[in-house]
C-alpha cells in the first residue's frame, strides 16, 4: 500500500511542478537519412535526453502510418519535455524515401539499427544533455536494445518482444490456424541458414514474400533476451495489459533475461499507448483515434525512471 501511495504522490508532485514548464521545438536533419524533432525544456541548463525508437513499418515521429494516425510517440515526447526531460523522435528512413518516391528495395534491420546509432551519436558530440536514454517502442525495443549498448546511460523497452521475430511470427500464426505451424518452421529454417525459400504454405504469401524474405532473416539473427543481458545500463521494461501485439509474457522474459533491469506492467495499456477500457473492436479502432491521450501511468512512471 505504502508504495501506490508513493506512486501516487510523485505523480502528483510532476503533474503540479510542471504545469509552468515550457520548450522550445527544433526540427533537426541528423544524416541523409534521418529527420527529427527535438524538444528541449527551458530553463534547464543540461537535461537529459530520451530518443525515442519508433516500431515496425514505415512509421513517422508521431508514431503514425497511413491510415493509422495516433500521435502516440509525439504525445510520449511532449509529456516528457513537459516534465523537464528533452526528447527527439524522429522518422524511419523509409518515411524520407517514400516522401521521394525512391524506396531501397535493399533496405535492411540492420539499416534501422545504424540510424539509431547515428542519432545517439550526434547527440553525444553535441555534449548538450546530461544524459542519454533510448526509449524503443515494439520493434524499435530490439533497435534500440542493439544501438544503445556502450552508448546511452539508460535503455526503456515498451512492448518489446523477448523472442526473436521468427519465434513471434510463429507464435501467432499458431493462434490463428495451428495447421500452419509446420510450413513456417520449415520455411524459418531455410531462412536461418541464409538460404531464400519457396517452400511455405500459401497462405502465408504475405509474410513469406521474397521480397521481404532478406529483412527478416537480418532481423531474426537479433535474440532480444540475449542481447539485454548486455546491456551495462539503467534498464525499464514496460508493457500493457490490453497489447494486441506484444503480450505481459514476452516483457517477464526480458525481465528474466535481466536480472537488474526494472518491469511496469500497466493496466489496460494498449499497443500504442492508449488506456482501453472496452473490447476488442474498441483496442483495434483506437489505433486510428488521435484524440486519445496516452496513459498517465506510463509518463509517470518513465520520467520517475529517467529522473531519478
């Protein structure tokens, strides 16, 4: 009891001390690649700096795809600045060639984690933040679990998988129709000796393309649980109870991997950040639904790990 109690307070004493805190806002082109925007609380001769990692797809800053427009991430951000932390988030590089109509047919997982890298280290020459902390958010937990190692002073996973991504893919094709497991093991394993396959169940094109073929056997050669267990650093691992795409289990197996790190686990958070309350249909409309606002639980609670 003792602890909510404290919780509680704290949250209390952020929300009443900050109110008057404001930022300044400086979009900033990092390379060729990678733009962003940094967010800087007033006042503060040295904060601390989150880079936020968004997740898979051709995801922007916000956090928003087309058609899936939340502004989760930017939310994340501003309530973070609010509370005196800096943040820049910035877009995946497929956001940039897209915008150019000139997308790398090459592209690779690899690509994303150098970009993370890039970011962490314009930051570090610029010596303007006290310390550096890597937020990643679904798949840009294992991006940036790879690129914060040596690098940053803290690392935040939320709705980060601890499986690589063969096992979750298989994991969730076996939910769906358990027939299929076979067919994708079998094709995952041509994949983990480097070898392109045809040989998967039809119903499975979509993931199987051989186009995408390349990217996810860069991306499954990534074990998060082992990759944790190196990380020398401050470490939070979050995760809602109301995901749709990441389950609780998968943040007790990182947290198993880590025996210093730190586990939230909030009550009905959804993938993208969001307290949901109803059913299902209501979790999966919410992706698109902008005007929610983000869980008060989580800013407390990630500005509590980042400050103190």
């Amino acid at each position: 009891m003792n602890y909510y109690i404290s919780i509680l307070l704290c949250c209390f004493f952020i929300n009443a001390t900050s109110q008057n805190l404001s930022y300044a806002k400086q979009d900033i082109a990092i390379n060729e690649f990678i733009d962003g925007t940094l967010l800087k609380p007033n006042n503060i001769t040295k904060p601390k700096l989150a880079i936020i990692i968004a997740g898979s797809g051709p995801t922007d800053r916000n956090g928003n795809q087309n058609f899936l427009n939340n502004d989760a991430l930017k939310k994340l951000a501003q309530s973070l600045t609010t509370n005196g932390i800096a943040t820049f988030r910035y877009d995946k590089r497929i956001i940039k060639q897209i915008l150019k109509n000139k997308i790398d047919p090459n592209i690779s997982f690899d690509d994303f984690v150098t970009d993370a890298v890039s970011v962490i280290d314009y930051f570090k020459n610029e010596d303007t933040f006290s310390e550096i902390y890597v937020i990643g958010h679904s798949q840009g937990s294992l991006v940036g679990m790879v690129a914060a190692k040596d690098r940053a002073d803290g690392f935040l996973s939320m709705a980060g998988a601890a499986q690589t991504i063969d096992e979750v893919i298989t994991e969730q094709i076996g939910a769906m129709d358990p027939s299929l497991i076979e067919g994708t093991k079998k094709a995952f394993e041509s994949l983990k000796l480097g070898k392109l396959t045809s040989d998967y169940p039809v119903a499975l094109a979509s993931v199987f393309r051989k186009d995408v073929q390349p990217f996810v056997m860069n991306w499954m050669q990534y074990n998060p649980q082992e990759l944790i267990k190196t990380l020398d650093m401050k470490i939070l691992i979050i995760n809602g109870t109301k995901d749709l795409q990441v389950s609780v289990d998968e943040a007790t197996l990182l947290k198993e991997a880590s025996n210093d790190a730190q586990i939230e686990i909030i009550e009905n958070m959804n993938h993208v950040l969001f307290i949901i309350e109803g059913d299902t249909l209501e979790n999966s409309k919410s992706y698109n639904e902008s005007f929610r606002p983000i869980s008060e639980d989580l800013i407390s609670i990630v500005t509590n790990f980042i400050q103190n």
